[in-house]
C-alpha cells in the first residue's frame, strides 16, 4: 500500500518485528529493532550495476536494431541486420561482435531489467521472503516471455548454451546478482544460512534453470511453481539449520 509520501510501504503481521517509518524520499526499515535506511534503487544499483542501461560497448543503433528483431520473434540474422542497417557484415561484425555475442549482450540486457524490476519490487519485504520474492518474479517473468520461449523453440542448442552455459553472460550474471542479493540481506542480519553464498547462489541458478528450461532439457514442461516452492524450502531449511538451538 501506499505511504504518506507516495511510495510503497509493506504491512507487516502482528508482532512482527520489522516496522517501516517514513525517512524523507528513503525507507527506514527496522528489524528487530536495528534501523536500516534504504534509498529507492539503491537496492538495485548495489545488486546490478550496469542497472537496466543497454551495453555501451555495443552502438545503440545497432543494439536497437539486434533488440527489435528479437521481440518480434525474429530470428538474428546479421546479413538481414546489415542490409537494414545499411553497413557492410564486415563493419557490424566490427562494432557489435558475431551474433552469440550480440545475443550474449542482449539475454543478459533483458535479464537486468527483469532483476532491476524485481528488485526495486521488493524493498519492503527482508531475508528469505525477499529472496523467495525476487527469484519468484524473475522467473515467472522469464517463463511467460515470448521472444524468449520462440528463440528456444527455433534454436535450442544455441539459446541452452547462451542462458545456461558456464561461460554465459546471462547465467554468471544471474548468479552474481543473487549472490549480491542474499549477502545484502545477511548484512542487514534477516537472513542466515548455514551454507556460504557463491554455492547457495549457485544451486539456486541451477535449480531455476533446470525448471524454467525443461522443455528443451527434458522434454516437459516448465514448472516455475515447483521450482519456487523447492527454493523456499532450501532456504527455509537451511536457514533453521543455522539457528542455535
């Protein structure tokens, strides 16, 4: 629900621990009585620093171009990219890369803004929920995105090793950023685990993967549901794990 000053603000249960006060144009949110201030997006520039900006590296004219197509279900081409573009295969090859990189940088530009969205979504909410919360968003967003499923449908093996292959932008990324996520909430002391983060971060991945691409993987279909309820209870599990008793 809205607060006072027009921004989001999280109701909390009954004796939860957690309060949220009004700090200005930022949220000051209190677990168990230690105050944190949040700026909006500051969350997200901390988690994804490139933000949900367009590679720079790559001319926005081609990148804009490379972008279009893919949305409308298109497959890349980079002969019909030149000739619309109006530069030699020679020159696009020169300022944007083969195509696996052009696609590497675009998958990857998408995903940020996914997270970006999620993110900025979530910044009432703390720890495992949090967590649960983003992963879920992500994911869901990912399963109903057209372009995607089409470029997976038309071109498995290279979609596969783009969004999943160890030396993908999108899968070290998404990793990265969950990593960033979960160290955030445990310097914030909501979240604990009795696992360190990069291997957390890194079965987390895998399991999304595994559940968001299992047409082409295993021939069935995808179960975003499952897969956040398999996500929450590892996090839950191991988060019990780590307390004291």
């Amino acid at each position: 629900m809205p607060g006072p000053d027009g921004g989001p603000y999280h109701v909390l249960g009954e004796g939860d621990p957690r309060t949220i006060v009004p700090a200005g144009d930022a949220r000051t949110i209190v677990p168990g009585g230690d105050a944190r201030t949040i700026v909006p997006g500051g969350d997200a520039r901390t988690i994804v620093p490139g933000g949900a900006a367009a590679p720079a590296a790559i001319p926005a004219e081609i990148f804009t171009a490379a972008v279009d197509a893919f949305a409308a279900g298109q497959r890349l081409d980079m002969r019909s990219l030149a000739q619309q573009l109006g530069v030699a295969r020679a020159t696009l090859y020169r300022r944007a890369g083969n195509r696996e990189h052009l696609l590497d940088e675009m998958l990857w530009w998408r995903a940020r803004r996914l997270l970006v969205d999620q993110v900025q979504a979530t910044v009432a909410l703390a720890g495992t929920e949090r967590l649960v919360a983003v992963i879920g968003g992500v994911l869901r967003a990912i399963a109903t995105d057209r372009p995607l499923r089409a470029f997976l449908e038309s071109d498995p093996e290279t979609a596969l090793r783009l969004l999943t292959g160890t030396r993908s932008t999108v899968h070290r990324g998404m990793a990265t950023a969950l990593e960033k996520l979960i160290d955030l909430e445990r310097r914030r002391g909501c979240f604990e685990a009795s696992l360190d983060t990069p291997t957390l971060a890194y079965a987390i991945v895998r399991i999304s993967e595994g559940f968001l691409y299992a047409d082409p993987i295993a021939d069935r279909a995808p179960d975003i549901d499952r897969a956040v309820t398999l996500i929450e209870a590892l996090l839950v599990g191991l988060t019990r794990h780590s307390t004291p008793v």
